[in-house]
C-alpha cells in the first residue's frame, strides 16, 4: 500500500488529506497530520469525497440522448456529434446562440479554467452564467468599486484581533468562505480563550454561535442598516479615525451623508435590534485595542450584498483598523491577484435584451438565463454546462425547466447524471479531484496562511472519465481548431501555473519534491495595503464610490418598503453538515436520520399562530412558486424567520440515493428574471425571500 498527499477541493481551505493506494484503488482518506498548515484537519465532508469517488452511480461514459433516455457512445461519436450540432446552431442563428454555465466546483479545479477559456474563445461564446451569481459575486463587485480591483478581499486577523464582528456566517457548517483557514472553529476558540469578543449577526442562533461568542439576532436581509446605523452612530459621537481618513479615504463625506440617514433610532424596528444595543454594539467595536469585520453568503445573497460589502470595510477602515494586526488585511499569495483583477476605472453597464446588465469576472446575471432561452429578440439556443446544476441551484423553478426544455442543443460536463443533465442532448463524463492533477488556486490572496500544494492523479480514471480539459480540447480537435492533445493525451498543462509560481521562485517540479508537496510561503503581515496593494487611481479607498448611487437611492426604497412588512415571513437558506450545494445527495453515509428531506424550520409562534406544529405538512408559496414540506419547530429563528436548506428536488435525476430522498427545490420560492437580481453585482435574492405559509389541506 502506497501513501499519497492530496488535498481536499470541496472549499477553500484545501485540507490537506493521505490516500492509502493500492492496485490502483484508494482504500482510505484520512487528514495529513505532518501537513504544515492544516496539521490534520479535515472535515467529514471532505472525507465523503472518497464515497463519492466510489459512487456507482457517477457518470462513467459519454452518453446520448436517444428518445427518452441516454445510450453509452464512444468519445469518438460524442466529440463529432457535439462539434456538428455546435456547427449547425451557428450556422442557423450566429455564435451569439451559444451560451455556457460553469458550476462551483471549477473554482477548485485549476485545469479546467484556461481549457474553459480556450474552448469558449474558439466558438465565440460570449453569453456566460455562473454559480457565482447566486452566492458570491457581491463582493467582487465591492471591491472593484472602493479598492479598484475585483480580487482585492481583506481577510480578517483572528489570530490578533481583540473583537470580531461576522455577518452572515456560520463556520461550523460551512467553515469560511472568501478567508481559507483550516479548522476555523478551532481558531475562533482560541482568539475567545484569549479575551477576544466575537459577535455574530444573524436571524438565527446558528451552530457556531452555540458555545462561541455572542449572538446579534437580526431579521433577515436587514445587516445593511445595522452596519450604516453602527456607523451613524460612531460619526456622531466622534469615534472616527479622521487621520486614517485623511491619509487614505475619497468621498469620506458622501460616506457620512449616506449613513446620517439611518440612525440606531430609525433603523431599530427594522433590523430588529434596539437603539441602544446597536450603540452599545458600534461602541465596542470602536474601542476595542482591535477590530476585524467578515461576511459571508447570509449577506451576500441578499438584496443588496455589494452594499453591504461596502460598509463592512468602511467599519474597518473608519475604526483605524484596516490593514492594521488584529483588523483586516490583504492576504499576498503566491501570484499578486489584486494587480490580475484590476479595475479600468469605466462604467460597468451596458444595454442588454432586459434592460441596462453588465458582467462580473465574465458571468451575466444567472437570473436571467430563462429569459434569455425564452424570451430574448435573439434568443439563447444551445448551452454548454460545465460541473454545474443550474436547474436546482438558480431561482425560476418551473420556468427554468422550461427554458432548457426548450434548447435546441445542450452538452453537459458532470461527474453525476444531474437534474440539468437530464435536458442534455450529450452529457460527458468528468473525473473527481483524485482523478486529475491540481494546485490549490481558489483561496488565492485570501489565505490565513499562505500555502501552495500539488497534488497528482491519485488513481487513474476509471472506465472512460476525462478531465475537463481533455473533454474540452477532444471537441475542438472535431472542430477543426488547434488542441492541446495535438501532441498527444498527456501535454504539459502546467506552463500558465509555473509562470505564476515563479513569482515565489517555485515551480510544479520543485512542489513535487517537498514533503506533502507543499510550499508554506511567507506569514501574512499588514501595513502593506496602500503601498503596494490598492489599485485606484488615487491609491486611496473609495469610500462612496459613484457608480453606487443608483443603489443608494434603491437602499432607501428598500427601507421604507420594509418599515410596511411587519407579519411577513422572509425565508433564508440554512446549511448543513449533511449537504454540500446539489452535488453530496447521493451519498449514503449523509442521510442520517434527521437529513432525509429539507423541511421548513419555524419558530414555535409563526407555527401556532397558523395552526402548525412539528411535522406538520406545509405550503410554502409566493408569486415565484410553491412547494410543501414538513414543519420543524426551531426556537433559535428570530420570530418571522423561516428557513429552508437549497440543492434539494432531485426527483428527476438517475442518482438512486438522491431520488429516493429527493426533497423540494427551495429555489422554486425564489424570484427570477429582470429585477430579482442586484444591478450593481448581477447576485440573485436568494435570502430574505417573502412567503407564506398554510397547513396542506
């Protein structure tokens, strides 16, 4: 039996894992416990990636659709018959009919992104979607707008920091996103241990906060206004760092004429949490020896995430605290990121078929894909879906079925036959992290502690699973283009990764040498964010930047609208240990008892007053769409808060343990279309989404 280093690429921090291997087979997974970062953490979801591995049920072939369900077929006949019906769409209706989407799991794939690239380019497809506009593009958005570079995201320093303000957030479920650090829970018991604060703002007492910190319970999709109220109140009673302003702030008054409209007093009803709390909560924060701020996807699936964003920076900055020890900071990794996303300064926006759009790292609102297919005056006839479920992961329900019903072409890359892959024409089969090559490339400038990994193919790919790379570049051999396996199956895909490696004077071949093929590079030190990070034209932060005021005015709207929803119920998503997004339901070990279904979680009052009780059978609806589901009772929902976990309604699909278990599409209840989404990021409303609920008749 031989040991093998690999790391895990199911989130950011890439914990690094040993693979027993033997005749070609990977007997167990276990924690790297000599790793010098993760030093043997790994959670069980990571773990789970070896059942998924052995799934019986993943794709092993390329498969066509024949009538009503799908034939074995060679690569040969799938590379031909997907380069003729690519050629016969274009031919018909021009390359602008070609339109893609690309899943999250690509982002931990750094193979497929230049092949992506590659193929895309090649057939003029221009009209892409992403999974990031349903959980992340906010952020890429803010901060393109006040650092002028779109990957520019300051981590905060738990390891120093005196008081922790998390919005939207819940590491022990999800550990963090957008800061890679392994075995966060264990570091956030630490700075506790120590005297550090930590409060965390959310409409639920979520598992983290159970035996950490303290808890700020807001309603839902209302941390913009505490976040401008906390500084309204830190403006008025003089708690702002006019030196840090001075030296490194634009339009700090525009920053204090927006926030003076939303005072603790004003916002308290809506938010939910008291004047005088919001003071107390502005005041710690403010006199604290050390501040940092974090937000995740409970904020920036909201209506407005870059907003809030935004403000989350400008507590930092407004404290003194930006890219001081113990606040925020720019995390430097092994290629300088924030220079690879700068900003050219220019408005974002453009005129689309539904009105005024722009594009965030490439991608289109996700929300507007089946308008797109449907009603566009050119519309979208054929996709290209890559390690993406876009039927259960963006909002539409019903219609976005309808949407990709109505294709004339769809190829799907997958490792599972998914609820997408079922409106496929050709669906290919892709291999898993331990079947391909890799580099641990998302967590990229925001690493606790910066690391770069390889990690070879750990077994070869069982029956006939490829790579997406070689998926993609076989299809452009059939097409007639120059590929990369002109020379060959096995070219040299490391070129792009060893230029950028050499920025740290590494290259693949010397990762492969060290022990757990690993580089632990430089510790993360602050104080070099305005010298050499900053990518404005002042090199100053903006601190209201222009291209936010229409969304300003919007915030106020928004306000007003929600002073007038008092009885409302606003549904939130709610993640668990058992699930990861649509793609870990077909997992044996992850259906415990309890994790059969996605109930709806109640608070004991909204369920009474309705006549509802624990395990009662609900309807949940709204003008988007509707599903039932059974009743859990949860005491730590804030009262008018109900939550629902997303990736389930897998009803359709051919993965045997996923369809006995099937569960109802939360998205369904979910807006689409012009307007369901935020203008200023393209980032879908997937939270604080109003319902109602009825006892099923």
């Amino acid at each position: 039996m031989t040991k093998v280093s690999t790391f895990c690429r199911v989130c950011e921090p890439s914990c690094a894992l040993i693979a027993d291997v033997e005749d070609n087979q990977i007997i167990s997974l276990k924690p790297d416990k000599d790793h010098p970062v993760s030093k043997g953490f790994a959670c069980h979801k990571g773990l789970a990636t070896l059942e998924l591995h052995n799934d019986p049920d993943r794709l092993a072939f390329p498969q066509k659709k024949v009538g009503e369900g799908f034939e074995r077929i060679s690569w040969d006949e799938a590379a031909q018959g997907i380069a003729s019906r690519l050629a016969e769409i274009k031919e018909k209706y021009g390359a602008g009919a070609i339109a893609s989407y690309s899943g999250n799991p690509l982002a931990f794939n750094s193979l497929a992104g230049p092949a992506i690239g590659s193929f895309f380019i090649k057939n003029e497809i221009r009209t892409n979607f992403s999974s990031g506009t349903q959980d992340c593009v906010n952020k890429f958005a803010g901060s393109e707008a006040i650092f002028g570079s779109s990957t520019i995201h300051p981590v905060p320093d738990i390891e120093h920091t005196d008081f922790l303000l998390a919005f939207g957030s819940n590491p022990r479920i999800s550990h963090m996103s957008f800061l890679s650090i392994a075995d966060p829970v264990a570091s956030l018991r630490a700075a506790e241990a120590r005297g550090a604060k930590l409060r965390f703002v959310d409409p639920r007492v979520n598992e983290t906060i159970k035996g950490l910190g303290e808890i700020v319970q807001v309603h839902p999709d209302t941390d913009v206004y505490l976040m401008a109220a906390m500084l309204h109140h830190m403006d008025r009673s003089g708690q702002f760092d006019e030196e840090t302003l001075a030296a490194h702030g634009d339009n700090v008054a525009q920053l204090r004429a927006f926030v003076s409209a939303y005072s603790p007093e004003r916002v308290a009803d809506v938010v939910g949490v008291s004047a005088q709390e919001i003071c107390t909560l502005a005041d710690e924060f403010a006199q604290a020896d050390s501040a940092a701020v974090y937000m995740s996807t409970g904020v920036n699936m909201g209506r407005q995430g870059t907003i809030a964003y935004w403000l989350l920076f400008m507590l930092s900055l407004v404290s003194g605290n930006f890219d001081k020890r113990g606040g925020n900071y720019y995390a430097e990794g092994f290629y300088p990121a924030a220079k690879a996303g700068k900003g050219n300064g220019e408005s974002p926006f453009f005129d689309g078929p539904f009105g005024e759009v722009r594009k965030i790292r490439g991608s289109l609102p996700g929300n507007l894909m089946a308008d797109m297919i449907l009603d566009a005056d050119k519309p979208i006839k054929a996709m290209v879906v890559i390690s993406g479920n876009p039927i259960l992961s963006v909002g539409g329900g019903e219609r976005l079925e309808e949407a990709f019903a109505s294709l004339e072409f769809l190829f799907v890359i997958d490792i599972y036959p998914n609820a997408t892959a079922e409106f496929a024409d050709y669906v290919l089969p892709a291999t898993d992290m331990f079947e391909r090559q890799d580099i641990n490339i998302c967590g990229l400038g925001m690493q606790n502690q910066p690391f770069v990994q390889y990690s070879d193919m750990i077994v070869p790919p069982k029956d006939e699973r490829r790579p997406e790379w070689w998926s993609l570049g076989r299809i452009e051999q059939a097409q007639g283009f120059d590929s990369v396996l002109d020379d060959g199956d096995n070219p040299y895909l490391f070129g792009r990764t060893d230029h950028m490696l050499k920025h740290v004077d590494l290259s693949i071949d010397e990762l492969k040498r060290k022990p757990s093929q690993t580089a632990v590079l430089p510790a993360n030190v602050p104080g070099k964010f305005f010298n050499k990070w900053i990518q404005t034209e002042s090199g100053k932060i903006d601190c209201c930047p222009a291209v936010f005021t229409e969304a300003l005015a919007l915030c106020e709207n928004i306000f007003t609208a929600s002073e007038n929803e008092k009885g409302q119920l606003k549904m939130i998503s709610r993640r668990t240990n058992y699930m990861l997004n649509s793609w870990f339901h077909n997992l044996p070990s992850l259906k415990r008892k309890n994790q059969l279904d996605n109930p709806i979680f109640m608070h004991p009052q909204d369920a009474r007053s309705r006549n509802l009780g624990d395990g009662s059978m609900a309807s949940i609806y709204n003008d988007n769409g509707a599903v039932e589901a059974r009743v859990v009772l949860d005491e730590d929902l804030k009262p008018g808060t109900v939550a629902m976990t997303h990736g389930w309604g897998h009803a359709k699909t051919r993965m045997r343990v996923a369809q006995k278990h099937a569960g109802v599409n939360a998205n369904a209840l979910l807006p689409s279309g012009p307007g369901s989404y935020e203008k200023l990021s393209n980032q879908a409303f997937m939270t604080g989404i109003p319902v109602s609920i009825d006892a099923c008749a």
